[in-house]
C-alpha cells in the first residue's frame, strides 16, 4: 500500500500518504473503540421447528380424501403462514403489548447505536422489531428456524417462547377448524338420512332411506378414524435455547471487517489517483 502511495504523491507528498493511511487507521481505531468498550452485548435465542403430520392425506378415491380436497387443506403450506404470521404487525404490537418490548429495546442499558430510538414511530418500530425477530425456512426442507435477538438472555428466551407457544395455537387452529368441518358435515349426513328413515311411509322408499343411513354412517364412521390420524401440529424439536453468553457481536471479527473494507477502500481510491495521474501526464 505504501508502495502506491509513493507513486501517485511521490516522496515530497509523504502528508498525502499519511491521510490516507489514517483512513484506514481512523475506522479501525474508532471500530475497535466501540466494539471494545460501548457495543452492548446480544443474545440470540434460536428454536427450531417443524410442522408434523400424524399421517398422509387419504387417497384420492376415498370419501374422506374427497372432503379434505373440498376444505383445500392439501393446499396449506404451513410454514409460509407462520412465517408471515410470526412478521404481521398485529402480532408484533400484541408482543409488545404483552413483553413491553418498546422499553426492553430502547433502554438505556442499548448502546446508541444498537438502541431503539425512543422517539421512533410505530413503522420504524416494526421494521427494528422485524430486524430483531427472525423467521426463515431452511433450503432444501421444511424446517423452520426462528431466531430473536435482545439485550437481556431472559428476554430473548421470553420472546422465543412467546412465539414458539402462538406459532402452535395457529397452526393447531388451522388443523382443527377443517377436521370440524368434515365431521360437522358427515354427522349432519347422517342425521338428515335418519330423518328422511322417519318419513318414509312405503316399503321402496324405507329401504332406499335405510341404505342411505347406513352409508352415511360409513362416512362418519371413515371421518372419524381418518380424522385423528391427520392431525396437523408445529413441533419445536429445538426448543428456545437458555442463555449463559452474548452470542453478538463478534467483535474481533467486526474490528477485523473494518480493517479490511477501509484498506480496500482506500486502495481503490489510491489507484483511481494513479489512473487519473497517468491519464493527465
């Protein structure tokens, strides 16, 4: 680096290198100055889930396989709904409301650069939160992991928690309401087929109302056993973890990052000098 800078000021030109050598300095010092003594430390706590099927949807030509297509509970992707659950701003406000996460985030204990600003609206609230809650579905699988980062370990497992336990409600109320639907329509098969029994007054009609009955019967009887077998639930096979240790920021990683960008930095615009130099010569 000294090298070129040599060749774009030459040697009366040291104070030229020296600035710019500062511009590297200067970062690196003001970036170990903060993350050495000012940057707050942050917890992360990271759970990991999976929406669980107690069994495969029923085949294409049985009844039951004939309702779940009519409720579309085959076209449900559930992650995608937790996710963009997990991010909505009513959830969000209703976690505050319940955690006080405005005052958690914008304490005083934050560093300035770290900290909620206290004066912040409710979408730049929401955009911090979303940046401190995150959500996202692993490539290649359905696996969902969700991380939240806050100031205090007990916070940040609470949050967790806290979303970890609405994620299941959701998921779980979406499952059941279209298993109640299917059983609510297949008992009310049956009871209008046992009333149309009651009404019949001839023998024809008597027989062909006793076999719709006994058909409906079936149904229910087939819904009944299919339902609890595809019952639909959120797993959190890794549960929000317990915090001993700030997990962020690395901080001789991010003192290094700097070192390095305000040294590309300034190389860059050392050698945009000695093209311009070379092209004015």
């Amino acid at each position: 680096m000294i090298g070129i800078f040599r060749r774009v000021f030459g040697e009366r030109h040291t104070r030229k290198a020296i600035v710019l050598a500062a511009a590297v300095l200067l970062p690196t010092f003001l970036s170990s100055l903060y993350y050495g003594m000012v940057a707050s430390d942050v917890y992360v706590s990271e759970s990991r889930l999976v929406v669980h099927r107690e069994d495969s949807v029923a085949g294409a030509g049985s009844i039951f396989g004939s309702l779940v297509r009519a409720t579309g509970l085959t076209g449900i992707r559930y992650q995608d709904v937790v996710k963009d659950f997990v991010g909505s701003r009513n959830f969000l406000l209703q976690l505050d409301r319940e955690l006080g996460l405005a005052r958690h985030y914008s304490g005083e204990n934050v560093d300035f650069l770290s900290r909620l600003s206290p004066g912040a609206d409710e979408e730049d609230f929401l955009r911090y939160l979303r940046r401190k809650i995150r959500l996202h579905v692993e490539p290649g699988s359905e696996v969902m992991v969700l991380q939240v980062r806050a100031f205090d370990p007990a916070v940040a497992q609470t949050i967790s928690q806290r979303i970890v336990d609405e994620a299941e409600t959701l998921v779980n109320e979406m499952s059941r309401r279209p298993i109640e639907s299917r059983l609510s329509y297949a008992k009310q098969e049956v009871e209008d087929a046992l009333e149309a029994v009651r009404a019949s007054s001839q023998i024809l009609e008597r027989q062909l109302a006793q076999d719709r009955y006994i058909s409906a019967l079936r149904t229910l009887e087939e819904v009944e056993a299919t339902a609890m077998r595809q019952q639909v639930y959120l797993l959190a096979f890794v549960p929000p973890t317990d915090l001993h240790e700030a997990q962020e920021p690395n901080r001789a990683r991010a003192v290094l990052t700097t070192f390095v960008l305000a040294s590309l930095a300034t190389s860059i615009l050392a050698l945009a000098g000695l093209a311009l130099r070379d092209q004015l010569t």
